[in-house]
C-alpha cells in the first residue's frame, strides 16, 4: 500500500458515507421536527467520528517511519533499525490512538536515538496532544480537574484520568519561569504613563503540613492536619494618570446618589504571578522572588526610569522591606493602600459611638476626606483627643492605640492630596483582585487541600492566563518542547520523509 493510499481511502470514506450520513441527518431532522439543539447533538457526534478517521488516515499515510536497517545521524553517529515496533499511544481531542513505529538505535535496551515518525510528527513527550492538552489545562485553572474531565467527556466523548491532568498541569508548569524570563517589554504605544507594582500575600491550605498525630491518633488542641502556607502575590501594570479631587473620592466611597465618577483608564498589560513559601525556614523566600520579579518587570518597561514609578501595598511590613530591598528610588513613590486605612477609621467611629449611631458615617466621612487632603497627623492627634474625651475603657483605648499607630507610622505613604493631583492610583484593586481571583477562586474552595509543589504548579500556570499570556505560552512550550525532543527533525521534515522512505 502506498503512503498515499489511507488519504485515497478516506476522501472516499467522507464522500460516500459520512456527507450522506450528515446530509440524511439534517434531513430526518426536519422531517421528525427535532429541536435545534439536537441537531446539533447529533451533528457534533458524526463530526467527531469523521475527525478519528481522519487523523487515522493521516497516521497512516505515514506508514512506520521505515528509513532502512541502517541511518545516519547530522551528528554523523550511524544507528540501526531496532527488530520490534515500537508503539505509543497519542491521545488527542478526535481520540485515542496506538503508533506503532520503527525505531533506530543500538539496541532495544538502549535509549533509542533516532524515531523517525516522531521526529516527522513533531509528538508531544506524553501521550496528550498539544492541543488537548491546551484545552485541558486553560479548563484547569478554572475548575477542579474532577469538574474539567466531566467536562471534556461530555464534549469530546473522551475519558481523562484526574491523575493524569494534574500531571499534566506540573509538566505545563515547568515552561512557565523561562517563559516570563523570555518575554518583551510590550510595545510602548501600549503602555500607560504610570508603571504600578503591588503586592499581597494569601494563604493556601497545604496537606500535611500540620502537626503529626501522636498518641493513637491524636493532635494537639487546635492544631489540624493541614494548614495554610502563605502564598506571595505580585502584579505589575501600567496606566495612565486619573486626576481627582479629595470631595470626588469620597463622594465615590459613600456611593453619593448625585455623584457621576468619570471614565478612569485601565490597566495595561497587567501581569501576575504568585508563589509559595520554598522551604519550612524561608518564610519570606516567596516574597523574595515575587519582588525580584517585579524589579526584573520594572527594569524591562521601565528600562531609564523615567516613567513615575508607583509602589501600592498594605501596611504589612515585609512587604515594604521587600520593596526598599529590591526596587528602584529614582522618580518612585509609595503608597498605603487607601482601602486599608478606611476600615481602620470606621473601626474607630464604632469605638467612640457603637456599631449603629447615626454619628458612625458622618465621623469616617470627615476623616476620610482630612486624610485624602493630606492631613493625617490632624486626624490622629484627632483620635487621641477624643479618646480623652470619651473615657474609653481599657479595651478600646488599646484599639485605639493601634489604629493611631498604624496611621502614624505610615504617613509618609499616605500623602494622598499629592498623589490624586498627579492622577496616581491610591487604591490596590488589582493586587485584592489578584488574591481573590488568582489564589482564593481557584484553591481555596470547599475540601481542597494542595501539596506544595501541585499547588505552585496551578499558580504558575493560572498567573499566565490570568496576565494574558495563554496563547503565545502554548506556542512557547511546544516549540521548546521541539527543540529539546527533536534536534534532527530537519533529517524528515516535509517531502524529505517520504522520500526517504521510498
């Protein structure tokens, strides 16, 4: 049988039985007054059918990838055709197939060196295709591998084993560092004028991680089997200037009925990563590498400093080490999150008036708006004075205290009426949605508990859907995977192959 023969064999295939069946189907259809949706049931299951033919007789075409007992390597090392095929099973989005191909080495203990139908197909190093697996891991990131393989069997009628797509998902995981280390600035016409880094820190529950049993079985009170490992978050973009007054933010805070807020840019080229703690006695090793990262982000899009530089983040002081240690000076400023000083100043009106006084609303809007204009210290000499005034019991004045420490001690990045008349954000939306989304949607739902390596490898691969990156990363992997499986593809690429084989 010739190679061309199985492409003959299927034109015929299509022709005489599968565009009939296709064209009696829709016909029927119509004559039985079937629902659209079933029609297209239908429809998908013929297609699919006609797709595993297809690809079979491609498979076939190709025969075993007999190039003669004896090859030549580019290298020039001389490799002999081995007695036995070889078979392996490629699983792809058309089904399951079994590619029995010869292979060339020294002997069938060996390493085999040369598998020429590979090398001409270009074939992933598992069984998945490229393409199932793209599909299979972008469901991934999203749902639970136990949802993604209900899924992927209702529509392609193909049965995946969980294992094997988390597997799958540690194997994608390893491209994705040389990935974000390969990756260009984006293009300047892109960008915003304003570079923001940020960053946050979630926690995941880790299995095992919590103290051993001792005891026929026992733990220690309060301590669980599994407990959570704080997970570094990190996101850069960039944007352009919003200019606002203090009345206008407040007035958006309080939703004021009246009050229209103005069309804001968006965030540009935003992207995210997040990473675990590395090892037991390296709590802030994940911060360590996030914040490298960033610095590695704002040298890339920022390369001489010349774009202000914004710095936005929580009070924890980790993280602020972590920005002073590795992040530029020059035309930089760092900002409290202003989300994070407002809950502390409602914290207080509850201390002064209770949980349900009409007094509450107006007492936080009066210092939402001191502190907006760049007033803080007024605003904590403010709160000392009144806890004079009110005689606040023990409890409270030590809540107090706090509340006025937290604002005293970081004054120096709250000097709001500077940075909303330079448009910069004051607000780390991006970094809470990160958390949210990027950790908490996907990791911390009911009865999951993650290992520390499967859980970094969801991070990593979720970090470059979410900074969208998912196409040009699936280009990237499959042409390094390339690379690195097939340097002597060349010797059967195209029309070479076929001749060869001849």
């Amino acid at each position: 049988m010739s190679m061309a023969e199985p492409l003959t064999v299927l034109k015929s295939e299509l022709l005489q039985k599968i565009v009939p069946e296709l064209v009696d189907l829709l016909a029927s259809a119509q004559q039985e007054g079937k629902p659209v949706h079933k029609v297209e049931e239908d429809l998908w299951d013929v297609l699919l059918r006609a797709g595993n033919q297809s690809m079979k007789a491609f498979f076939d075409s190709h025969g075993t990838g007999d190039l003669g007992p004896t090859l030549t390597l580019p290298n020039g090392e001389q490799v002999n055709r081995l007695e036995e095929l070889h078979t392996r099973q490629y699983v792809s989005i058309f089904g399951r197939f079994d590619l029995k191909r010869v292979a060339y080495g020294t002997r069938e203990s060996q390493v085999l060196a040369f598998v020429p139908l590979d090398n001409r197909l270009q074939l992933p190093e598992s069984d998945f295709s490229y393409l199932l697996q793209d599909w299979d891991q972008e469901l991934a990131v999203e749902q639970a591998f136990s949802k993604v393989n209900q899924t992927i069997e209702r529509m392609l009628r193909l049965k995946q084993h969980t294992d094997c797509l988390e597997n799958m998902n540690r194997q994608m995981a390893e491209d994705t560092a040389a990935f974000r280390d390969a990756q260009p600035a984006p293009p300047l016409a892109e960008e915003g004028q304003i570079l923001v880094t940020t960053a946050d820190c979630k926690g995941v529950v880790i299995r095992g991680q919590g103290t051993p049993t001792v005891c026929g079985g026992e733990r220690p009170g309060g301590v669980r089997a599994n407990q959570k490992r704080m997970a570094a978050v990190g996101a850069v973009y960039t944007v352009d200037p919003y200019v606002r007054t203090a009345d206008e933010v407040v007035a958006a805070l309080f939703r004021d009925p009246n009050y229209t807020p103005p069309p804001r840019s968006q965030p540009c080229h935003k992207h995210v990563w997040a990473i675990l703690p590395q090892g037991p006695k390296k709590a802030n090793s994940g911060i360590d590498l996030v914040y490298d990262w960033l610095l590695w982000e704002s040298v890339l899009r920022n390369p001489r400093e010349r774009q202000p530089m914004v710095h936005l983040c929580d009070g924890q002081e980790a993280l602020w080490q972590a920005r002073a240690e590795y992040l530029p000076d020059r035309n930089a400023v760092n900002i409290l999150d202003l989300l994070h000083v407002t809950p502390r100043l409602w914290q207080a009106a509850k201390l002064f008036y209770g949980e349900r006084s009409p007094l509450v609303v107006p007492f936080v809007r009066q210092r939402v708006t001191q502190v907006l204009q760049g007033k803080v210290e007024t605003v904590v000499r403010g709160l000392r004075r009144l806890a004079a005034e009110h005689q606040l019991n023990s409890a409270k004045k030590k809540s107090l205290a706090r509340i006025s420490r937290y604002l005293y001690k970081n004054r120096h990045r709250m000097r709001y009426d500077e940075y909303l008349a330079k448009g910069y954000p004051i607000a780390s939306g991006v970094i809470e949605g990160a958390c949210r989304h990027l950790v908490k949607d996907r990791m911390e739902r009911a009865g999951m508990h993650w290992t520390l390596d499967g859980a970094q490898a969801m991070l990593n691969v979720r970090s470059v859907q979410l900074s969208g990156q998912w196409v040009a990363f699936q280009q990237y992997r499959i042409e390094r995977a390339t690379e690195r499986l097939y340097p002597y593809r060349q010797l059967v690429a195209g029309e070479a192959f076929f001749e060869l084989a001849a």
